[in-house]
C-alpha cells in the first residue's frame, strides 16, 4: 500500500479530552457492542483472509509484543489496519520504513536514521502511545487502546457515528467517516475492516482469548452470554434474600433472567427508577453479601416486604374471580369491542362482553391487583392486550407460577391469548376465555395442545407481582 492510498485518520484527541476516557460507561459500551457484534456476511471471507494472514505472521508480531509486554494479537491488528500487514511499512500510520514518517504522526520515530526494521518502527508507534504501560488487556480495555491509536474524532466530535477503526465491516456501522485527517463525511462508507471485527474473529476463530473484564449485564440481541451470566443466575437462584426465578442457570442472558433481576432489585429495595433488568456490580454486591444494604434500601425493603404479605390474598381474589367467571360462563359472551372493558369499575357485573386479555383485567381489577397492563390505575382507555401484558409483566419460568399468574401463547409477538393460573403444579390449572362457551376451567396440557394446533406454540408465563 503506497502512502498516498493509505486509510485517512481520524483527527488526533486533545490532551485532557474528558470524552476520551475509559469511564464505566465507555466500558461498558464497549462491552456491549463487542458482545453484540455480527460481521457482514458479505465481509467474512475477506475478514478470514486477513486473520489467516495475521496468524500466519505471529511469531513476528510476537517479538514487538515481548518488549513492550502487550498481547500479539493487538500488534496484528494495528498492522493490518495502518499498513495492511505490509513489513515495509511503518506501525505508525503505513508510510514507507525508507524515511521518517509524513503523515501525522509525522517525524517518528525520532530517533535512528532509515532505513528502519520494521520491529524498531513498530516498538516506536506504540510506544509513543503508551501500549507499553497499558495493564488493561480485556476486551473494553484493548477496543479503547485501539480506538485511541486511530484517535477520538468521532467519540469527540460524531458520537452518533460508531468509529469504523472498531467497527467497520460489521453490523454496528453503516456510513460516516473521516476521508483526510480532520476532515469527515456522514456519507462516505469505510472500506476497511474494524479492529473490534478483527478481535472478535481472532477470538471465535479460537486464535486469541481475550478476557471479557467485568460488564454490565442487560438484555441484548443476540443476548448476552458467558460465565459472568451463569454467576449472575446462580446468585439470582441462591442468595441471602432467597431465590428470584432466573429460569436455567444457562449462561444467557435472557427474558427469564432480566425478570429475576428486576424482582431482585424490588426486594432488595432499590429506588423505583432503576428497578429494570440490568444486572450490575452494585446488585452483585449485595446478592452475595459482600455489601450489606443502605438504610434508604433497608427501609423500602422492609415497606414492601410488608406488601407482599398482601400478595396472597390478592391472589386468592383474582382466581376467585377468575372462578366466577366459570360458573357464570352462559352470561359472559366473547367480544372483542368497545364495551370489553365497561365493568371496570363495577364487580361482578352481568351480562358481560369481553375477550380473554380484558377478562384477565376485570379479574386483576376487581381482586384490587396490579395493573397487569402497565403501571399506574386501570384504565379503560388504555391498552388492555396480550401485547400490554407481555411488554409490562415480568416474564418468569414455568417452575416459579403462583396462582393469579398469566401464560400468553405466541407467536405473534404480541401474543395470541391469555389465561389466568388458579392452581399451580406439574400440569397447571387455568381459566381461559375464548369464545361464546364464556371461561371454563382446564389444565395447561389441553389449552397448550390446541394453541399449538393453532400456530401458537410458545408460552410465556408472567407474573405482575
């Protein structure tokens, strides 16, 4: 590669650059994208071809990483990113080992005369950026390492543009990109390959092991996986507070498991703000005793501890609403109007029209339950859907339901029906509401059987509680 096809560079940071720091959020960012990370199926074979390259040469990367005590791989990719693993080239930025370097950084390295080896120009570029100090070899610390080699001009200037230095060629970036140094366009597309694309294929490709480092753990697509999951589901099932219903311990993070975190965080008296499905250091703390409580957290705690003494009496409302339903089956008709919501206010009323989410509500509503729908008061103007119920209740696994539940079969994503849990166990009892018959009593292996029949073959089980 010639000095004048060279790749463009984004604009070097200014010292100081508080955006430039490797704060808990950046890492957590980093972690985030790299675990999410797909690489265009049109890009892999040229990915693959540049990996073998990188492996085949890294006996040679190897002495460079010796000196400066980093990992080899790192070397491999600046090399193939500033120089496209070309060993007449400088580390630098690609310009010919003839002559100092032209382009920024210019002059380097400063000390010797050229021609120069390959390795002393290469221990000079990353010296001169602190790759010989740097500790932090996980995958947010390297991304950071490698996203400042090339600078911060998109984190400083274009945070909306994920830097394609990271990750070009993969599903993370699509357009925008400096073409001069200190010169960028939102339209013009990165031909070149992301180093967080080279990292990840290096690492599934089995070549590298590249430590994770503590993250954050939420729900992602793909979900998020690993060790760290399966330790946060052991402590989810097993902890000095007792068990949250995480479902498997499985190593994904998954709807199950996001459910878990979120009753976790409601137990243990986290503010209602961040009571979501985020599971991190601070949680982690606490579930596994190495932190004991606040005050604030103890005393929320303790409130609402107290209210869950209530729970199973609200429970023990909604199935015997739930079972009235039943013995009144020959005045309650299916609709799905505008009157399927119109006894809100008024327990037990008769005659009834209404369907299976809004028959759900009424029971919910009548028994002085959470609002299975969202949060606040009932609402007949509000959404009262299967759909509602799958964005708002917490998804819980089969083992944990308690009478009072729900189960939704889908697909559709938004689910298709819903019946109310009056009696758990191996087989459990529920109340469906689908047709003109009104709501009748069966188990779960025969309203499972017929929506399956029917093109709905996943339940999903939850709990407003």
């Amino acid at each position: 590669m010639t000095s004048s096809t060279r790749p463009p560079r984004a604009a070097r940071r200014e010292r100081g650059s508080s955006l430039a720091a490797l704060t808990k959020a950046a890492r957590s960012r980093y972690g985030l994208l790299y675990d999410s990370l797909l690489i265009r199926p049109s890009r892999r074979a040229s990915v693959d071809q540049l990996v073998r390259k990188m492996t085949a040469n890294r006996a040679r990367y190897a002495k460079v990483a010796k000196a400066l005590r980093m990992p080899w791989y790192v070397v491999a990719i600046i090399h193939s990113l500033e120089a496209s693993g070309d060993f007449t080239r400088h580390l630098h930025n690609g310009d010919p080992l003839t002559a100092r370097t032209t382009h920024v950084p210019a002059g380097r390295p400063r000390a010797g005369r050229p021609p120069f080896t390959w390795e002393a120009s290469a221990i000079d570029a990353l010296s001169s950026q602190g790759f010989g100090s740097w500790k932090d070899w996980t995958v947010p610390g390297t991304l950071y390492k490698l996203e400042g080699y090339n600078g911060f001009g998109y984190r400083d200037h274009h945070p909306d543009c994920p830097s394609p230095y990271l990750w070009s060629f993969s599903n993370h970036y699509t357009k925008g990109k400096y073409v001069a140094d200190g010169h960028f366009s939102p339209t013009a597309i990165s031909q070149q390959v992301g180093a967080a694309v080279l990292l990840k294929r290096l690492q599934s490709g089995g070549k590298v092991a590249v430590e994770a480092g503590p993250r954050v753990l939420q729900l992602a697509n793909p979900h998020m996986t690993g060790r760290d999951v399966e330790e946060a589901q052991r402590l989810l099932l097993s902890n000095p507070f007792g068990s949250f219903d995480p479902g498997d311990v499985d190593g994904e993070y998954g709807e199950l498991t996001g459910g878990a975190v979120q009753r976790a965080k409601w137990e243990l008296g986290f503010p209602a703000n961040i009571e979501n499905t985020v599971f991190g250091p601070n949680l982690k703390a606490y579930l596994s005793g190495k932190r004991p409580l606040q005050a604030a957290m103890k005393a929320r705690r303790a409130k609402r501890l107290r209210e869950v003494g209530s729970e199973q009496a609200i429970r023990k409302r909604i199935v015997e609403w739930a079972t009235w339903g039943c013995k009144n089956s020959n005045r309650i008709a299916y609709s799905q109007g505008g009157s399927r919501l119109s006894a809100l206010g008024q327990k037990g009323t008769l005659p009834l029209a209404t369907d299976c989410s809004a028959f759900a509500t009424l029971c919910y509503c009548w028994a002085g339950a959470p609002n299975p729908n969202a949060h606040g008061p009932f609402d007949a103007r509000q959404p009262a859907f299967t759909g509602s119920m799958l964005d708002h209740c917490r998804r819980i696994p089969r083992s944990a339901i308690k009478p009072g539940d729900l189960v939704v079969w889908t697909p559709p994503s938004r689910g298709q029906h819903v019946c109310v849990v009056v009696a758990g166990g191996r087989d459990p009892m529920l109340i469906s509401h689908g047709d003109d018959t009104g709501p009748k009593k069966l188990r779960f292996s025969a309203e499972d059987s017929y929506q399956r029949r029917h093109g709905h073959g996943t339940a999903v089980w939850l709990t407003a509680f």
